[in-house]
C-alpha cells in the first residue's frame, strides 16, 4: 500500500514535469512566433521628402525603428503631396489611411484651437523648457487627451530652435509697416500679426518660394538660417529679421494611428516611443549646430540684409499675443486648460532662468 502510494506520487510528479515543460516550450514557441511577426507602416509628412532637418526627421526615425526592432517593424516615409498633401496628415492618420504623421501642431487650429500650444507660442518656451513642460510638467498627457477624441497619440517628434522673424520685401521700421502685409505665418502667430493689422496666409514650405517670387505674399517665416538657405529665399526677398518672437520653441510632432500602436507587441510600442524621442533631440542638436553656419552663408555670400524689428514693433506684437491668448483661453475650454499648465510652468522656468542663464550670457 505505502509502495503503490509511492509510485502514483512519482506519476504525479513526472507528468506535472512533463506538463509543464510542454507549456514552457508551447511558451517558448508562441514568444518566437510573436517576435517574428512583422509590420509594415506608412508615415506621412508636411515636409519635402528628405529635406534637411524637418524632412529628415521622420527618416531618422524610420531607420532607429527598424535597426532596434531588428525588421520587424519598417516605416516608409512619404513626402508632402506624395500621399496626401501637407494639411491633410493629421486627417490621414485619424482615419487609419496610414499608421504615423510627421508634422507640426499649428496646423491643426481649426480643429482642435489648442492645438497650437504643442507646436509654438508666441513670446512662449524655448526648446528645452518646453521639452521639460512636455515630459515632466503634464504637457504630454494634456496633449495626448486632446488627439484622443481622434484616435490619434502624439508624440514630440523634433524641435528647430527659436525661429527667425521671417523675409521680407521690404523693411519693417513700424507697426504701421504691418498693416496690409501678406504674410505666410500659421498658428497664433498669424492670429497676432491679424491684430496688427497684416494678412496671415497658410502655405506648406513647398509654396512659400513661388508665391514670395510672384508676389502672393509679401513676407514669409518658414524656420531659420538652415532651412531658409536650403530654400533659397534670399532670392526673392532682401530682408531677413532675426527677432524672435512668433516660434521660440518649434516642436515638431510624430502622429500615431491609435489603433495601429495597440497592435504592436508592447516592445515594439516602447521601440516607437524611445525613437521618437531619440528624434526630437537629435533634431534640436542639428538646428543648433547648422544655423549659425548657413547665417553666415546668407549674409556673407548672398548679402543678405539682416534685420532687427524695432522695440515699437515688439512691444505691439507681445501686446497683441497677450490679447490672443486671453480671447483664446475665454473660447475654448481645452485651450484654457492646457494654457493653464504651460504658462504656469514658463513662469517658473522665466524666474529660474533670470537668476541663472540670463546672467550667464550677460557675463559671458
């Protein structure tokens, strides 16, 4: 009896071995088959395809993604118009028409009016204060509630810096010299030089030569030094006004399809994430270390008139922001919420910069 019970013991343990080891084998089968499985996606953008700095952001981010991800997740990159056109990317991903986006928030002010925040504000955050709002001060989370009613989550996908002024065809010596301009300038920008009485046009990068050439537009900002040169502005406009005041912190963004991200395992959603990441500050490295070279090019080599806007024309600009802002936040709920949380940390980050890099570039 006590050796019978002995033996049922031993099957008993032997076939829980057995069992087990079958199901850490099917385990072991079903993590590989699940590894090997592999996804194909399209990413849409509101640049020229590979065009320095904004255009070559999503191709970074399409080459880490398939290095870490060992192939098993590839991103095709389209240009503007090569696809969808550049207004339309936030529409194409929304609808599942393609899996990802590269664009900029501004963009989308007439969907969504705070939308604008998480690109640029006038007299706003610099680059690196407000990738620390962004992922340590609440902005991404507010940002990702806003794109959710669409099915789309953004991530920060690059930031060019402070922003020049723009191109001009003629000179800027007073507010006055606003009135009736025709300016390409999306976003709040636009909505202040409005105020001023100029005439804010939206056009992708792609149009702003042609119309400047033709005389559609009298002035036009696109991004800075770098780009500017890559497009050849200083051909069909003399002026160049370094103030900034309109984009002081350009972030770019990366448009993911909602439902397309929960269909990837959870590593390859985290391999999304940390290149996306790894994007937005390789791409403030580059802004900061090619603009001041291209400057040089511009003025030195095509004579370039570099210009500064008068302190009138400052002074009437950030008056006319604060009235935006204040009408903005009285209309929209979601705007005043998210403007709520960014103002309140640029003050904490304009107080701490006064004691700290504000006096550092006086003495240095």
């Amino acid at each position: 009896m006590k050796k019978s019970r002995l033996k049922s013991f031993a099957l008993l343990v032997f076939t829980t071995v057995v069992l087990l080891g079958c199901g850490e084998k099917d385990k072991t089968i079903s993590t590989v088959a699940d590894k090997a499985e592999t996804f194909q996606w399209k990413l849409v953008t509101s640049w020229p395809k590979n065009f320095p700095g904004l255009g070559m952001a999503p191709e970074k981010f399409a080459q880490y993604v398939d290095e870490m991800s060992g192939g098993r997740l590839t991103v095709k990159v389209y240009g503007a118009g090569e696809l969808v056109p550049g207004f339309e990317v936030f529409d194409a991903v929304s609808q599942g028409t393609v899996q990802m986006g590269h664009s900029g928030a501004y963009y989308w002010k007439g969907k969504m009016p705070a939308a604008p925040i998480f690109s640029a504000i006038p007299f706003g955050m610099t680059a690196t204060e407000f990738n620390a709002w962004l992922h340590y001060g609440g902005g991404l989370a507010l940002w990702q509630e806003l794109y959710q009613p669409f099915g789309v989550v953004p991530m920060a996908g690059g930031n060019s810096g402070a922003q020049f002024a723009g191109w001009f065809k003629k000179e800027i010596n007073s507010i006055e010299d606003l009135k009736g301009l025709k300016m390409r300038i999306p976003g709040l920008g636009g909505e202040v030089l409005k105020r001023a009485g100029a005439i804010p046009v939206t056009l992708t990068g792609g149009e702003i030569f042609s119309s400047l050439q033709s005389g559609a537009i009298d002035a036009s900002e696109w991004v800075g030094p770098y780009n500017d040169l890559a497009f050849g502005f200083h051909q069909v406009a003399e002026y160049y006004y370094s103030s900034v005041w309109h984009e002081t912190g350009t972030t770019l963004e990366f448009l993911v399809n909602e439902k397309a991200l929960n269909a990837l395992p959870k590593d390859l959603q985290k391999i999304v994430e940390i290149a996306a990441r790894a994007v937005n500050e390789d791409t403030l490295d580059e802004y900061n270390a090619r603009n001041n070279n291209a400057l040089k090019d511009l003025v030195k080599k095509h004579q370039v008139k570099l210009r500064q806007f008068p302190p009138e024309v400052m002074q009437a600009l950030k008056g006319y922001t604060e009235e935006v802002l204040s009408e903005q936040a009285e209309n929209d709920e979601n705007f005043a919420k998210v403007w709520s949380s960014y103002s309140e940390f640029l003050q904490t980050m304009r107080e701490y910069n006064d004691l700290t890099l504000k006096e550092y570039y006086q003495n240095r």
